[in-house]
C-alpha cells in the first residue's frame, strides 16, 4: 500500500529545499566575490612583477652599454707612445715583487723628463721604474 504524504510534510520539504537553494545561492555569490578578489590581486601583482621586470631589464641594458665602452688612455713622449694601463699594471707588477699584500689603493705619478714612472701604494708604500 502507498504510503499518504499529507501537506505539512511537503511544505517543510518545500522551504528545505528553498532554504538549501538560498544557502548554496549565498554560497555562490560569496565564491565569486572572492575570485573577483583574487582576480583583481592577482592583475596588481603581475603588473607590478611586469614593470619591475621592466626596470631590471631597462638596467641590465645600460650596465652592459657601460661595459661594452671601450677606453684607452696613453702618454706620448719623445717619440714613445706608453699606455696608462700598461704603466699602472706595471706599477702593480714591481710593488708585488718586493712585498706581500694587497693593493688598495695605487697612486702613479710619470715623469716624462725622466722617462720614470714613481708610484705609491696604500698611502705607504713607494718605488719607481723606467718607462
């Protein structure tokens, strides 16, 4: 035999399933609330990543223009042409060859009358060669 549902029982069933629909409807609007959120977080970040990564790339491209500048300096002479790199690596190389240490600081004076280069390291130590 069939069972009766009487009215009373439908309309609980009735506002249970309203009240489920209001739920999952709260539910739902809260979900995409947040991923509204999240999606408006997520278009700040990556605009502030794109324009630091700008920026970085924007300097790396000068540091290597800065780098790629070629210079070279010389002193001429009684018909001698010397470069200044040439004289300061060889200032290096005589200190280095009667003492122990580092160079921190190297200051190079040349005299051309002389033909001599005189140098002093770290504000102590002196010495001179030819050119």
């Amino acid at each position: 035999m069939a069972k009766k549902t009487t009215g009373k029982s439908t309309v609980a069933t009735e506002k249970a399933a309203t009240n489920i629909k209001e739920t999952a409807s709260e539910i739902m609007k809260e979900a995409v609330n947040k991923a509204k959120e999240v999606k408006e977080t997520v278009a700040e970040k990556a605009k502030d990543t794109t324009a630091k990564t700008k920026d970085t790339a924007a300097k790396s491209k000068e540091a290597a223009a800065k780098k790629a500048a070629s210079e070279t300096c010389f002193v001429e002479f009684s018909g001698k042409q010397i470069s200044i790199a040439d004289v300061t690596e060889n200032a290096k190389k005589h200190w280095k060859a009667s003492n122990n240490g580092t160079i921190s600081d190297i200051k190079i004076y040349i005299n051309t009358k002389e033909s001599k280069a005189y140098y002093v390291v770290n504000n102590e130590d002196h010495g001179d060669f030819d050119l």
